[in-house]
C-alpha cells in the first residue's frame, strides 16, 4: 500500500467446519503477519464459527452488524477478510461497511506490489493484480464511488455497464501487453543466465516458506565462496525476495555448483500470483536438487513444510530430489543442534539436516550431503 500514513484494519475471520482450532489460529496468526507486512495496523479480529461461510456476505448478518460497529468504533478504514471472497461477497460487504474491503488474496498481491523490485516481478504482479481486479470491478466500484476517486485504473470514474465494459477491455489490453513484455525479459534472463554461469555444473534450489531463512543461506554460501560475490536481499519480513537469483558456489573442498533463490511459498498463495510467476518459480524446477528450507524453531513448521511440498507438486518440481534443511536451529526452541542429520529414506521422506545459516553451523555437514547428490 503505498499510503504515507498506517492504515487501520479489522481483521475477520471464519472457521468453517472441518477446520480444527489449530489450523484456524494458525490462519488468523498469519493474516495478522501479512497485514504488517503490508504496514496494516490491526487494531482486532472478529471471528465467527459456521457451518459454511454464507454465500452473499460471507459472514452471517448479526456478526456483519459486530463487524460493522467494530470498524466505526475503532475507526478502522480496511475490513481484511481471512479467505478469497467472491466478486459477490466484495460488493455486498463494501455496501454494508463503510471501510474497504480486501481478502488474503489482495493483501498477499498487494505485499507482492510494494515489494517487486525488478522489471520482472513488476510485470508479474501486475499481471496478477489485473486478473484478480477483472472479475471484482462491480465491487471494487462500489467502494470507490463512495470514497470519491482512486489512482490508476480505477480513477476513470463513471456510471453505469459501458465503464465497465470498457474497464474490462482495457485490462485484457493491457494483459496482452504485459504478457509479450514478459516474454521478451524470460528470454534475455535465459540467454543471459546460461552463458554467464555455464553448463555442466549440479544446479542446486532453494526453496521454502517465506522467511525460513533461504537468502541468509544463500549468502552464507556466497561468503565461504572464494572470489567476491553479491549478496542476495535478507529481511525479516514475508516475501522479501520476489525474483530468482543464480550464483555459482565454489566452497574450497567441495565441488562447485549452482545455487538459486527464489519466492517464497505461503499458504493459499494466490494462483493468480502462481500463474504469474510462473517463469520465476520454473528456474526453481529447473534444478537436479532442491534444499527445502524450513525455519525448525517455527511451531508452524509441519504445516508450512506441506504447503511447500504442496506448492512444488503444482509448479511440477515434485519429482526433485530434496533435502530438508531444518534452519535457525542457533535459536532456542531448535529440536536439535546444528549439524544433526536425520535419514528419513525408509519412509520415502527427504532427509533433514539441521544447521543454522546465521552462524553457518552445520553448512558444511549440508555441503557433503549435496556433494553426496551430485
Ligand atoms: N537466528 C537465525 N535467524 C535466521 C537464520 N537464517 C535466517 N534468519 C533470519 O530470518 C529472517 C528471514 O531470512 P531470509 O533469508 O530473508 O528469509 P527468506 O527465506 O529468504 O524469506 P523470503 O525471501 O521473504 O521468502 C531474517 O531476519 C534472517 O536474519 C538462522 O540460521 N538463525
Ligand atoms: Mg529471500
């Protein structure tokens, strides 16, 4: 979001049935992440329990009400809802609540917006930004007639079937667009990528949930290196890297091969976001091994680990070989010390080796055991 000030939310959320207590907290938790990572203040939740979430207004009306006096009452300006909601669910709710309305998704694609460094990932989040915006223009409309103006596409205000029609047209345009850019930028990265590096050499990816941890051991790889090398961005904040970056790693003793970073994975990714980067994600299949990189001290860790195998299965890297490496184990709450390697090969699991990427404990146990793949 790109507002000088914070911007206040009520967060809501529903836990349907089926969903146990645990998954259902562990969702809020993240929700509260991601709205701070896009600089939301959350000033409280709402939740309710039900059956299945109601097909107008998601939530049912005595709760909408609570929602409703919630937002005036803390004088919140965004209602952030904990799921997808349907172009019908959004208009339904920016005609209730005099707050606007955005869901997971949103918030996900709007952390991606402010984070998109490269011309790459611009372009892919702007892509993915106008595929979720398409079919949500009525809803969308709603709000900002009241607000009274917005930026970008949605500034060219008017009423009434044709402005929309001619919204939309104008997002497939410029979807096209975007599109022939994005080729052109893949194929440079590609020629590009392939001479600088050269062929030949064991092709290494890291991949993993976001903030576990995989630019530090990049950089932690890149710093027992010979030669001088540029590191890679590390923040302790979701998505802080948005595109793939390949370095050659020659640690002396061990055979050199290379190694990518990439965007991280979360739960409910939005496809849109998927579909978009997918080119950037692909550089992440391309490789004969993958170090899935879990933070161990993160009491999520089982659940985030499923989701990353999950997300790897969709981008058609579920066939690469992969070792976990369990990282932050320096910290308190680690099940075991740096350096610990847990063969999981009976029970057809990836192997875990636990190391810690900060202080480089346990890095070179995890060099033999890729050394061990090549
Ligand atoms: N204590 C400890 N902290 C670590 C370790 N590795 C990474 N961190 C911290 O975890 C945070 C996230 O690290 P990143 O390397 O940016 O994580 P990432 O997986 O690349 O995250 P995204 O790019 O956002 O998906 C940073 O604050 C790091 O300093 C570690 O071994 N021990
Ligand atoms: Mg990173």
């Amino acid at each position: 979001m790109k507002e000088e000030h914070t911007l206040r939310a009520v967060l809501c959320a529903l836990q349907t049935e089926g969903t146990d207590e645990e998954s259902f907290e562990r969702s809020v938790r993240e929700l509260c992440g991601l709205s701070e990572a896009c600089g939301v203040e959350v000033c409280t939740v709402v939740t309710q329990r039900l059956a299945s979430p109601v097909h107008a207004t998601y939530i049912g009306s005595g709760k909408l009400a609570e929602l409703k006096a919630a937002c005036d009452m803390l004088d919140a300006e965004l209602a952030v809802f904990d799921e997808s909601l349907s172009p019908t669910q959004i208009r339904n709710l920016s005609g209730e609540l005099s707050v606007e309305v955005i869901d997971r998704t949103d918030l996900i694609l709007r952390i991606f917006s402010d984070r998109a460094k490269t011309k790459e990932a611009r372009l892919q989040v702007e892509y993915a930004r106008l595929s979720y915006m398409l079919p949500r223009l009525v809803g969308m409309r709603a709000h900002l007639s009241r607000q009274g103006g917005a930026s970008g596409f949605m500034s060219a205000r008017g009423a009434g079937e044709t402005r929309l029609e001619l919204d939309r047209r104008k997002i497939l345009d410029r979807q096209a667009r975007l599109r022939k850019e994005l080729k052109n930028v893949e194929r440079i990265r590609h020629t590009q990528r392939a001479s600088r590096l050269g062929g030949g050499l064991l092709r290494v990816g890291l991949v993993g949930y976001t903030n576990a941890g995989k630019s530090t051991l990049m950089n932690r790889l890149l710093a027992m290196s010979s030669g001088v090398k540029k590191e890679v961005y590390t923040e302790d904040m979701l998505f802080a890297t948005l595109d793939t970056t390949v370095r050659r790693i020659e640690v002396y003793g061990h055979a050199p091969f290379l190694l990518s970073d990439t965007v991280g994975f979360i739960s409910h990714l939005p496809t849109m976001l998927i579909d978009a980067f997918r080119s950037t994600l692909a550089e992440a299949a391309d490789a004969d091994l993958l170090l899935e990189v879990v933070d161990c001290t993160d009491e999520d860790r089982d659940a985030q680990s499923e989701v990353t195998v999950q997300t790897l299965k969709e981008i058609g890297a579920g066939h690469i070989a992969r070792i976990r490496v369990m990282n932050k184990a320096d910290m308190e709450g680690a099940l075991h010390p740096p350096g610990t390697l847990l063969c999981r090969h009976p029970e057809g699991e990836a192997d875990e080796i636990y190391i810690s990427a900060r202080t480089g404990e346990g890095v070179d146990a995890l060099l033999a055991r890729i050394e061990g793949h090549a």
